[in-house]
C-alpha cells in the first residue's frame, strides 16, 4: 500500500511518480497521475507540432521529387505484390493437384 493510501494525502507520499511510472494501479496518487499525464501530453503536443513544421518544409523543399520517388515506389510495390500473389497461387495449385492425386486412389 502506498503512502498516499495510508494517509489519504498526496504530499506525504515518499515518491509518487516513481510509483506511478512502476505501473502499479493501486499505488498511484491521482493527482500525481494526472500532473504526469498533462506532463506527457505536453510533451506528445510538442512532438507533433514539430513533426507537421518539418514536413511542411520537406514537402516544400522536396515535394516533387518525393512525389516522383513516391511513383517509383508504388510501381515496384506492386509488382512485387503481383509476384506474391502468382507464387502464393502456384503453391495453392500445387497443393490441390497432390490432393487429386492422393484422393484419386
């Protein structure tokens, strides 16, 4: 039981976040939780903000290569994913022709 059980008060919890961070349900101080999920929210927000600025300036710098690149991408994909389909399918047809032969006798 963690200090903040016992005595019903968050300030006199030896370490609150260290109990938190440990994923222990019960042993967690909800204020304490909710200062390190504002916390880790904060810093996701953050994240993201520079994430969308920086691709907005790749996709300005280098859109339309990334575009062309992009193409290539898709039509070698897919060609790939063709050829998986037709291996995948072989092998299909070779399990069903062992069947006919093993059922036919």
């Amino acid at each position: 039981m963690s200090d903040c059980e016992k005595t019903g008060s968050c300030e006199t919890s030896s370490n609150p976040q260290t109990e938190c961070k440990t994923g222990l349900s019960g042993s967690c101080c909800p204020i304490e939780m909710a200062v390190q999920k504002w916390q880790d929210s904060f810093c996701q927000a953050m994240t993201e903000v520079q994430v969308e600025i920086l691709k907005q300036r790749i996709k300005k710098g280098w859109g339309a290569e990334m575009e062309k690149i992009g193409d290539a991408v898709i039509e070698a994909m897919g060609a790939e994913w063709h050829a998986m389909l037709s291996k995948a399918k072989a092998h299909v047809d070779l399990r069903e022709n062992i069947k006919k032969v093993f059922l036919s006798k």
